[in-house]
C-alpha cells in the first residue's frame, strides 16, 4: 500500500459530521484537528505509561503498545490529511524535514 492509498482509506473511514462529533464548531476547521491533537496526546500519554511501567519492573511490548503504536501513525496521517496537501507535496516536505535532521 502507498501513502496515497493510505490517505485515501483514512478519508473514506473518517467521518467529521456532527452526529459524531456534536460539539465542534463545524465551520471551523480548527475543530478537527484539535480533536486529533488530543487523541496525539492521549497516544502519547499511553506509550509514556509502558515505558515507565518498565522503569519499575513491568514487562515491556504488548499489542497494546502496537496497537497504540499504529494508532498514532494514523493521527499522524490525519493531521497532514486536515492540512489537504498532495501526496507529492507530502513525500517532498518529508525529505526535505529528513535532509535537515541529518545535518
């Protein structure tokens, strides 16, 4: 699969209307990505918890860590979806940001 088909099953999964999502201002589209920012966070806050779980004695890797794992690579996905670049755009700001964090 290719980022582009990625993107594309994304899109066609995630569904911003406001039966799901009664409380967004739906004419803002801040709204959409504020909630993926919280869910980055949230993601963020569960893969601290298995590393720290692990600093006391607690067994590292579980699917929930996989899980949540894959789950952030789809926010990730969403975030640059909400921007609404091409997928050319994408690839080529991606090199460009890995070229500068090998300088």
């Amino acid at each position: 699969m290719h980022l582009r088909d990625l993107l594309l099953k994304l899109r066609a999964s995630w569904n911003w209307d406001a039966k799901r999502y009664p409380k967004f201002n739906h004419s803002d589209s801040t709204s959409p990505r504020r909630h993926v920012l919280l869910h980055v966070m949230k993601a963020a806050g569960s893969l601290a918890g298995h590393h720290e779980g692990y600093d006391h004695g607690k067994p590292f890797g579980s699917d929930d860590y996989v899980d949540t794992s894959i789950k952030l690579l789809i926010d990730a996905l969403q975030l640059v979806s909400l921007c609404n670049l091409s997928e050319d755009e994408i690839l080529r700001r991606m090199d460009v940001i890995l070229k500068q964090a090998n300088e």
